[in-house]
C-alpha cells in the first residue's frame, strides 16, 4: 500500500483531534485497529512511518524468509487463514495475509503511512496526548496505543574501515534486490534466526561464503511441508476442524514450554537431540566451530533441514574469529586472516531491547521515558508504565514468547481495550499506581531466574543491565488469564480535563 493513496485521509486528517491514535501498522497495529471498529470507535488514525504496512513482513523481503511459528498460530483469531501454503508460511503469504486484514476490516482509510512520530506529549491541562510527526503535524487524541513492535530497527555493526569498503553491503532486514550475488563472494556476518534462513539460499548461487560466526545457535529440525490441497479444502469447508488444528498447536507449544527452563527433562532432552544432529557433520573443524557452549533456550531456539548442510557445502566457510576491520575488497579477522569478499549482508539482529525509541515519549512532570526504562524497560501487563495515563503498548516489555506472538498481541488488545471503552464513554484517565507495578516486575525478575534465556550467554532478552525485558517467563495461558478482565483498582482513575 502506498502512502500516494491515501490523499484523502490526508485531507481528512486535518482535524487535529481524534479519540484514539494507533502507532504501527504491523501485526499489532491491525489487531489494536480492528478491536478498535468493533468497539465501535470511528474516530481514529494509524500512523505508519513506512510506506506501507505490514511490519516485520513487510521489511524482511530477503530470500528464505519464513516465520519459524507454524502458520495456523501465526494468524489472527478473528481471522483465520484456512489457505496457507506450508506449515511454516513464508514472508509473502503472511505480508498478503495483513493486507487482506485490513482491506476486510476497512482500516485503509484510518491509515496514514509515511508518517513517523516523533515525539508523545502528555497535556496535564486537557489530559491529552499531543502527537507529534515527524512533518510537524500535530495530532490530540485521548489514548495512544503503540504497536510499533520489537523487531523494527536492525541493529548494524560497527565495523572499523567499513566506509572504504568497494562492494555492497546492507543488513537482512532492508534486502538490497538489485544486488546479483551469484558467482560473487559472499561475507554474511551473524549465525542468528535470519541468517539460517539466509545463507542456505546464498550458499546455492555464490562463488564462496563465507559466515562470520561470534556464537552457534542451537537448531533443531524443522517439521515444515506443503499443505496438500484436500486438506486446504477441508480447513475450508470445515472451519471447526482448522480451529481444532490451531488448538492442537497452542497446547503442544504449551507443553513443550519447559524447553526453554533450564535443567528440565524436556530441556536436556532437546539439548541431546541437537547434540546428535551436529554429531553427523563429517568435518571435525566444522562440528567444532558450531557447537554452542552455553545451555540451550539461552538463545532463542531456531528451526532449520537446511543449515548445517549449507554450511558443510566446499564453497562456505564458517569462522568464529572476530572481526578487525574491513578493507576495500575484504573483512580482516583478529588472527590476521583476509577473507576477500564481493559483498556483506549483516545478519545481525535488531536493536530489541531500546523499545519506542526513537521517539521522545514526556508523561506527567515532564518526565521521560526512556530516562525512566534506562536500566531496562519495564511496564504492568506489558501494557502500561506510572506517570503515562491513558498510553497503552502493545507487544510491549516482556511479552515475547517462545511461540506466537499474534496470541499475545491478541491478549493485550483484549485487555487494554476495556480500558478505551471506558476513557471514550466516560472521559477517564487511566494509570496504572506504582506498587502494582513494582510487585508485577519483581514477579518477572524472579520467575526469570529458571530460564536459560538467564544464563551466560549474549541474547537479545536482556538489556545491558542483565535484566530481563523482552521474554515472558511463564505459559502464555498466564498471561491470557491475566489480561482477561479489567484490573481497574490497579490503576488511578480520574476524569478528563476540560
């Protein structure tokens, strides 16, 4: 969707006051808007900073993208998609798959892309947020509800001589399509979640890759196939047997949660069975260099058949040296090695745990957030932070899962649109006291401590501080059960100002 489209919301827009402004046109920002329609509140706007929508999967365009949670978990409840093509489904058809959501649900016109905020004001005098873009339109609204996600802005080394470099070089979330990597020598730094899909697709075309490593994932097989054409037409025909399928995922995601808590049997068990499966790599130096020495769940866990084969291929090399420093023609390692290369793709992940930077976000008191979330962000139910009433986040702190993120988004959209009922219908003002909040994030700290994701290794979980502020420690049947009402009496509640 282009932003050249949308010239009459633009004009309609004028009105600098609405009642609800929905940050993010991703995933998050569609689920927020069609709570918002069915609550039947009209006046709203989706701003976008890009120029069009769909998030995550409208940014990672790069060959191999697929999204590691299978399809049937990864859709919108109110909107399932009984199509898929696999059960793992790839970029294209889920970036298809919002469009068609917001084509269906009519948010179009509530859309404004190319249009980035800046900076969130809370006015004490009218109790209303004051938005800002980044083109100095100023916009009034009586909540915010930020989607912006976690996953938005990719995270670039900083590597020493990289302006003198010759050749391309672009991070995996802004795919350069114009660059012809075939017969060429290929540099792809990072071994993450997009690398594992990236490199076993350059490794088919390019002359030689070679994989700058700082520490092996651990990966296990990953049970993707076509989905046959009976089976979509039953899905179908018979929407209680897609329903149950999508049941049938949730609670063995469910049962299989233990994975990722540290010294349970499922826990070692899984270790054992990715120990196994490097254990089939023939070259000794190979099986060395991607073996993770640190517990498995500290990382996220990925999913690859195509991995390990791509990187026993004679044309890549794996090295787990660091970097030095990048010449004209190729990346230097610290042991003095040159490894000369045509082009660089940074695999290396995004900037998780900075959430809503850049915006400059100012509560009551003129205080700011970011200097408040400076030892790690923090917020009650992922949702809501003291001294910023009536701003609500959606995949905020500490609501990333080790499954689909679209159960938990659908959560917090369930519970903070009780809330905008209530501040619309009766012009209130909602936020959240401290001691809820405290006793809320010192549960996460504690419940964090079982976890792997605690341990030794670097991941993207934690902020610099060691404290945990992207994942959920428990069963996401928790966090559903604790978003399902409206806590009203851990919040302040008062009325609007005229």
């Amino acid at each position: 969707m282009e932003g050249s489209a949308l010239t009459s919301l633009e004009l309609d827009s004028q009105a600098t006051t609405v009642d609800a402004v929905v940050i993010g046109a991703g995933p998050g920002g569609i689920a927020t808007s069609v709570a918002l329609k069915r609550a039947g509140v009209k006046s709203f706007l989706i701003l976008e900073r890009e120029s069009k929508i769909g998030g995550v999967w409208r940014d990672n365009t790069y060959p191999g993208a697929a999204c590691d949670v299978p399809s049937f978990l990864y859709s919108f409840s109110f909107e399932m998609n009984t199509q898929w093509s696999k059960v793992f489904a790839p970029q294209a058809e889920i970036r298809d798959y919002l469009e068609r959501c917001v084509e269906k649900y009519g948010l179009r016109r509530h859309i404004l892309c190319d249009t980035e905020v800046v900076r969130l004001g809370f006015d004490e005098t009218t109790s209303r947020w004051i938005v800002t873009t980044a083109t100095g339109k100023v916009i009034k609204t009586s909540v915010v509800l930020t989607a912006v996600g976690q996953l938005n802005r990719p995270a670039v080394p900083k590597l020493s001589g990289i302006e003198t470099f010759s050749g391309p070089h672009f991070h995996s979330a802004r795919w350069d399509h114009h660059v012809e990597l075939e017969g060429k020598s290929v540099a792809v730094i990072g071994a993450g979640a997009s690398a594992i899909q990236v490199v076993p697709h350059v490794a088919k075309i390019a002359a030689r890759l070679t994989v700058f490593q700082r520490s092996p994932p651990w990966v296990m097989p990953k049970p993707d196939r076509a989905y046959s054409d009976s089976e979509k037409w039953r899905f179908k025909w018979l929407p209680l047997l897609a329903r149950a399928s999508r049941a049938k995922l949730y609670w063995s995601y469910e049962r299989g949660h233990d994975k990722v808590i540290a010294g349970t049997k499922l826990n070692k068990a899984m270790e054992v069975t990715a120990r196994a499966i490097i254990a089939k790599i023939k070259d000794p130096a190979l099986r060395k260099t991607v073996t993770p020495d640190y517990p498995l769940g500290c990382k996220r866990i990925l999913l690859s058949n195509e991995w390990y084969p791509a990187l026993a291929q004679d044309n890549v090399k794996v090295t787990a040296e660091g970097i030095e420093r990048v010449t004209p023609t190729a990346i230097v390692t610290k042991d003095g090695g040159k490894h000369p290369v045509d082009a660089i793709i940074y695999c290396t992940g995004f900037k998780s745990t900075e959430f809503l930077l850049p915006m400059e976000i100012v509560g009551r008191d003129n205080k700011r957030l970011h200097d408040i979330w400076k030892d790690g962000a923090e917020a009650y139910r992922g949702s809501s932070v003291p001294g910023f009433p009536n701003l609500f986040m959606i995949y905020g702190p500490n609501t990333t899962v080790p499954s689909s993120a679209i159960f938990m988004i659908e959560c917090q959209v369930n519970y903070v649109i009780k809330f905008v009922k209530r501040i619309l219908r009766d012009e209130l003002v909602f936020e959240v006291k401290r001691e809820p909040m405290r006793r809320f994030n010192e549960m996460i700290q504690h419940r964090a401590q079982r976890y792997a994701w605690m341990s030794s290794c670097n991941n993207w979980f934690k902020s610099a501080s060691g404290k945990l502020v992207n994942n959920w420690p428990s069963p996401t049947l928790k966090f559903f059960l604790l978003t399902r009402v409206l806590d009203a009496q851990n919040y302040q509640i008062t009325r609007q100002s005229e």
